[in-house]
C-alpha cells in the first residue's frame, strides 16, 4: 500500500468529521496531492450514486467533489440506511443486500469488515493520502465489539488519529478527555491531538483551556476552527433547520414547504432552495404547516409508514387546499409514489408486506421491488424544456395513465415522472433537479416566482469548500496534523 492516511474522529456526532475531512481533502487537492476520503461506515438517509452505479453516502460525494475526484462506492463501503429504530437497509459496495436488525447487523459485522478492508487497499494503491472519517463517537463502549467505523477500523490498518470536539455545544474539554479516558491504552496511543471546531470570541480566553488540555493528556491541540457563520455544505444526515431560511418572510418572493417524513431521504435536495436568496425554504414536523407558494413531498426510506405519518398530521387536507388556490406542488422519489393511488411493498422492502392508498392526485401505482434502480441521468425537463442532470435511489416500479404527461425527456430517450392536467403537480424520480440553475428557475418560475435569480449551486458549493479550506490552512498547524500520517 502506497497512500498515506490519517483519520478523523469525533466525540460525538455532529462535531465536525465530515467538514475536517472535506476541508482537508481541498487543501491537499489544492497543493497537488492525490487524496481521497474514505468513510468506512456510515449511517446516513442522504446517499448518491457513485459514477461507478452504486450507492454511497451524500457527505462522501461532496468529500470526493473537495477532493477533485470522482465519486465511487469505494469510498464509503457499508451504507447503513435507517427503516425504523431498530432496523437499517445494509448497502455493502453500492448494492443493497438486505434489512437488519441490530443484533443480524452485529452478526454480519464479519462481513460488512472485509468489505471495508478491500476499498481501503485499492484507494491505498491509488492515491497518495488517505483521509478517513469515523462515525459518531469511538467511545461507544457498547458498541466496541466488532467495530469497522472508528478505533476498530484504526487499529486494523494501524492509522493514527486526530480527535474532533464541537466548542459551540459546550463541554468540549469534557467531551476530549472523557473520549480518552474511555479508549484502550492502544486507542489512546494512536489519537496523536484534538481540533476545536466551531470556536466563537476571543482565542486568547481559550488559551488557559487549551494549555490545560495539552498537560493533561500530553496530546497537542493541532487546531482551533472559527464558527463560520453561513457555511453551507451538504449535511450527511440531519436537517440543518437553522439553515432552511435564508432571507426574511418579508422580502422571500417565494414560500416553500417540506414535509420533515420521519425517515426523510435525500434532503439534500433542498440545500440550492435553501441557499436561494428568493426563497422562503420552512423544513415543516409535526406542526401546522404555514402557507406556501410551493409544497415539496421529499425522499423517504419507509414510505408507506411516512404516508401514514402525513395522514396522522393533516397533510392531505392541508394539501388539497393549497391546490384549490392555486398553490402547487413536487413530488421527488418517494413524494413521487405518495402522490398516486396506490403504493404496494409485497415483499415488505421496506417494512411489513401491504398496500396503502396514496394521495391519489396521480394515475399512479407504485410497487415495490427487490433491486434499486440507481443511476445518475440527464435530459430535459418538460418546464420550459430546461436541461436536468440528477440521480436516481428507488425500488418502486410506476406505472399509471398519468406517466403519459412526464415531468422529464432522459436523454437515452425514457421518459420520467408526470405533470398533472392542470399543470400544478409534478412528480419525478429524479434527486438533484435544484441543482441545475435552468431547471431550478424553470421549476421557480412554474411554482409563482416571476422573475427569479439564476443561482449557480454548483459554483456556490465550490466557494464554500475553498472557505473551508482557507479557515483551515489559517487556524491548524497543518505541518504537524498531517504528518501525524
């Protein structure tokens, strides 16, 4: 094996694995390094599809895109995808190969191993430096046995580690030495110095803490990392609620609705609304949704249990509504299916085998299937004849009167999702629509706004990464962080 590697691991989730590892990945690809990240587990609903058509984990695609290269299932080799609390889809190499429990998923821990071993000896052989992200926290003492994401997967490959700690949650200096405290004197040994993310105020306040730490644990603090107010990165899993609304209800020119499903997928998909600086975005749970120009149906990973859970909070008559005055909305992937009339799992893919009624605004039926259809895709949308480039995750088979109007013309020459008669529904496959700049102001412009801003995402995320990648190279000693590896 060739390539360097240094891993990342945090305290808790949340503290910043993901952001270090892109921003790393970004100043190495900017000084000529062949670098990849590599996330060995990683339990996410936002997932992408690799250029080599498997799935993988959404914060490893923005990793791979920090890092210049190409996405691939072997940068993030098990994907566990959550249907309940207690069970999760396994994905080993970009396919998925069943729904497990906990104690069935431990079983298999044997195998989902020597998956992550393989995709970390071909990126070795590949790349110059490895970057690799744990997950949540290694002091998980309950879940030691067996570990692939954080101290296990260390100790297999014999990487050292860099330990990451939210400041702005308060505690940190608990939360480092407490992780410590409860790793083996191996563990230990391996974890060569912490970064402080998301610091506010006056560093020199710090200093006394900081100086505390490196005598207790005779471990080096490698950086503190500023707050960085407004930085906007895709999020591997959790909705960023302080990041749907970007400007003031008063000036947004257009108000937007998403369902938070309880096993909402791909949320990802509303990160270019949320960035929109005419877009009023409100991330909706079990509240009273408010008035909207737009309502937008996302992913979901159980859909039958999350159509019930629109039910059970008034969704449909709050829907049918905002369509008798005028209101409109998209259905993407699993919104897709909950706007038909029927959506069936036989073999209970993704929970107990049934059929449920859908919301029946569309000729659809929808069956679930074994085999997902992932692919990345382009083509036009039928809006303004926009172009479309996105991807699609899903195990349902549609089909239905209403496929005869589709929302999107593939390039291959299929045909994807339906635009209602009246024009006010539109329903597609198709993840990734808003980061097209033509086709997010064509869909824009059909949901009520007149005039709205050609925003380039793409650009935007490459600012924010070239961001992220500046605060590090001005608060780490990167000399020392990397040649921990």
């Amino acid at each position: 094996m060739s390539g360097r590697t240094l891993m990342v691991q945090g305290t808790t989730s949340d503290a910043g694995k993901t952001t270090l590892v892109a921003g790393l990945c970004r100043v190495l690809h900017r000084r000529g390094v062949r670098v990849a990240p590599f996330k060995p587990q990683n339990m996410a609903l936002n997932s992408a599809v690799g250029v080599d058509g498997g799935e993988l984990g959404r914060a490893q695609a923005l990793q791979a895109q920090a890092a210049g290269i190409a996405p691939t299932i072997d940068l993030n080799p098990v994907l566990l995808k959550p249907s309940t609390d207690q069970r999760c889809q396994v994905i080993i190499h970009g396919k998925a190969v069943g729904e497990m429990g906990a104690w069935a998923y431990h079983e298999f821990k044997r195998i989902a191993r020597e998956a992550v071993l393989q995709s970390y000896r071909r990126l070795s052989e590949a790349y110059e430096f490895i970057l690799v992200e744990g997950a949540g926290s290694p002091a998980e003492i309950n879940l030691r046995e067996g570990d692939i994401a954080n101290m296990g997967f260390a100790e297999a490959v014999d990487c050292p580690v860099v330990l990451i700690a939210d400041i702005d949650r308060g505690g940190v200096f608990a939360h480092l030495v407490g992780t410590l405290a409860l790793l083996s004197d191996s563990e230990r040994d391996r974890v060569r110095g912490f970064v402080i993310n998301r610091f506010r105020g006056d560093l020199s306040l710090l200093k006394p803490g900081l100086e505390w730490l490196e005598r207790h644990t005779g471990k080096p603090v490698l950086g503190v990392l500023p707050y960085l107010q407004g930085l906007q990165l895709d999020a591997e899993d959790g909705i960023r609620l302080e990041a749907a609304t970007t400007v003031s209800e008063a000036a947004a020119a257009l108000r937007v609705v998403v369902p938070v499903l309880p096993r909402i997928s791909n949320h990802t998909d509303f990160e270019p609304l949320a960035n929109h600086p005419q877009v009023d975005l409100r991330y909706v749970g079990a509240t009273t949704p408010p008035p909207a120009d737009l309502v937008i149906l996302p992913g979901s990973k159980s859909v039958r249990a999350d159509l019930e859970w629109l039910r059970a909070h008034g969704w449909p008559a709050y829907i049918e509504k905002h369509l008798r005055y005028g209101g409109r909305v998209l259905g993407i992937c699993g919104g897709l299916q909950m706007l038909g009339v029927s959506l069936a799992d036989p073999q209970g893919i993704e929970g107990p085998p049934g059929e449920s009624p859908g919301l029946g605004w569309l000729d659809l039926k929808t069956v679930l299937r074994p085999g997902k259809r992932l692919c990345n895709v382009s083509g036009r949308l039928q809006l303004e004849n926009a172009p479309v480039r996105g991807y699609e995750v899903h195990a349902g088979r549609t089909s239905g009167a209403a496929l005869e109007r589709p929302a999107v013309l593939l390039d291959d020459g299929a045909t994807d999702g339906a635009i209602s008669g009246d024009g006010r529904i539109v329903a597609t496959y198709l993840h990734g629509l808003f980061e097209n700049t033509a086709a997010c102001a064509a869909l824009l412009r059909w949901a009520g706004l007149a005039q709205p801003l050609e925003v380039d995402h793409g650009a935007h995320r490459e600012r924010m990464l070239e961001r992220l990648a500046n605060a590090i190279e001005g608060h780490c000693d990167l000399k020392r962080l990397l040649s921990a590896a």
